[in-house]
C-alpha cells in the first residue's frame, strides 16, 4: 500500500530551536530510501507503508537518543486505491488549476 | 516504546456519511487488544508503538475493503522517555490544573 | 458558520509539563462561552466561527503572557452546510453504527 | 502576532478530485495578500494572525459556495515571542544543520 505522509516533529524539553532534531529525522527518512521534501512546517514523503512507517518510528527512538525526552508528532497520511498517484501529481494537478 | 496517539480517520468518495467507516476502525482497534476512546474529532488510543501502527494500518486497509477509494488521516502520535504517563495521566494533570 | 473543531495545544521552551498551559486555554474557551471537552490529545469546541477563533488567539496571547516563548497548535476544523450537526450527533452517530 | 501556518483543507462529498478546490482556496490565499506555497500535503502561509485566519474563514466559504458541503482542515499554527522567524528561517535553519 503506497502512502503519500507529511511528518511534523516537534521534540519537547530541549529548549526552542527543534532543526538539530528536523535534520536528523531527514537523515533517517534518507536513510529509509525515501526522498523527503522539507517544507516550512512539516516534511512531505512518499513509498510502502512499511517503509514509511518504521522510518518514522526510528526517527522517534533516534531522537529520544538525542536526548528529547518528549516528542509530539503531527502527520498526515493518505492512501487510494483508485488510481497511482505521486506527491509530485497532487501538486501539479493543483497548479493546473490554478493556470485555468 | 509506549505511544500515545489520536486517529482522525476521514474516508473520501463515500458520501458525506463517515461514521459507518469510523466505528470500522474503532473495532479493528479494539481487536488489536487496544482500547480506543472516541471522541467528537477522532479516537483515543495507547499501547505499544507496533501494536497501535499495525492496527492504524489495518484500519486503512479495511476502510479501502468497505469501498473508500481513498482515506486522509490526520495523526497525533506523543513519545516520552522520562517517566511513564497513560491517557489518563495526561487528562488527571490538566483537571488539576483547572481546580487549582 | 457553526464549527466543530480540535485544539492540541504545545507550548515550547517551558519543560515537559504542559498541563498548566492547556488548563489556562481551557479556562480561556469557557470564558468565551464555549464549552471544551477534554480528552488525551486534545480539546474538543464547537460555536460561531468567529468565537471560537478568537479564543484560539486568545489561547495563544495568554500562553505567550504565562511565558511560553513558543507555541505550536494542531488544530481540526470541520463545517457543513448539508445541515446542523453537533459535537454530540457525531459520537451518538458512530456508537450507533457500533452497537449495529 | 506573527502566525506561520499549514493548511490541509478537505472538501467531502465531492468525489475524489480534490484539486479544484485546494486551487480555490489558494486564490483567497493570494487575494488576502498572502503568499501560499502548495506542497503535496498542504499550504504554508505566513502573516498576521487577523489576516491569515480571515483568509482561512473565506476559504471555507468559498469553498461551500462551490458546492462542497462538508469540509475538514487539518491546521497548524506556529507563533512566537522569541524572536521574529520567517518560513525561509525556519528551511534555512534545517538546511545548515544537514549541511553540518
């Protein structure tokens, strides 16, 4: 099952500057062989469920071991079974509209 | 890693109708071993990381059997490392702020 | 415009206890008539569009004023035309469906 | 109050085609002074407070008025005190650190 996510992390108990802990979790997405689009408030993915899914639980556990002792995330997830469809669809279809 | 998370499961292409789909999810949660508390904008759940995910990703896949050709979820998901804290830890400590 | 929405409320740079915070935006949204729910992950509100906005912002100013330096909100939104449904229909309609 | 937001805005009952809509929704972005930027799970905004959720209210409106007659929006909202931050900040700042 393909999944189009957005991720938004928000690491508590490490005081206000939250990107060591974003750029880490990029790294992981990276890592997965997933392609993350960094975004102003969250960051757009795409791929397997699975795939998707236990990269966002490491970069839960890889934060921690950065030393946030609390993490509240906020993501987005959307799947079809109607037709294939790529981050990079929604957008254009958007700015297709747009353009009429 | 013990998760706390809100699900906010919404159906597309079926109608204005979701609750047929919501309670489908509530009873794939509850399956999972989990106990979900349902509230006016999404469903309360905590337990093992694996466990809620596995369940959240059965959720989907019953919602696409039931004839949604496609589902948008919005996801709260906590992690905390300092102390252990469940649901109604969390509810107990506003409460008693509020009487304070 | 009658609306139903969920407010998760994360105060930044306070430590890990929240609790004080989301309590002082619960009294905040009684005080503009409102009538939160409380649940694990969040709060439940519904009324006029502009009363329950201004209460967000209200939330927000007074978190700011208790000496929150950051905020970040996560917030549902849900409003229909098709006809009037309250916090209450929604829960009443998925437990019927569960009880089926 | 300086707001940085994300907006994920969902028309149901309108079959499966979203674009449309989210189009729509970036014109009343445009219209209100903003610059929206689209990625493939929302819009990031920033500006006032007042001016953004104006532009967020008439997005439901106009929206309606298209003929949707429900929506849900998954919303976050960013303010500080801090210090002032722009979306381009908040990129830049993730970007040394993968740099790094």
């Amino acid at each position: 099952m393909h999944v189009i996510a957005d991720l938004a992390i928000i690491p508590l108990g490490i005081g206000l500057s939250l990107s060591k802990y974003v750029a880490a979790c990029e790294r992981v997405l990276t890592e997965a062989g997933l392609e993350p689009h960094l975004h102003a408030n969250g960051t757009n993915v795409e791929g397997e469920w699975d795939t998707v899914f236990a990269a966002l639980k490491r970069c839960h556990e890889v934060l921690h071991e950065m030393g946030a002792p609390r993490i509240s995330t906020n993501l987005r997830v959307g799947t079809r079974t109607d037709r294939t469809q790529s981050m990079a669809d929604k957008i254009a279809s958007v700015e297709s509209n747009l353009e009429a």
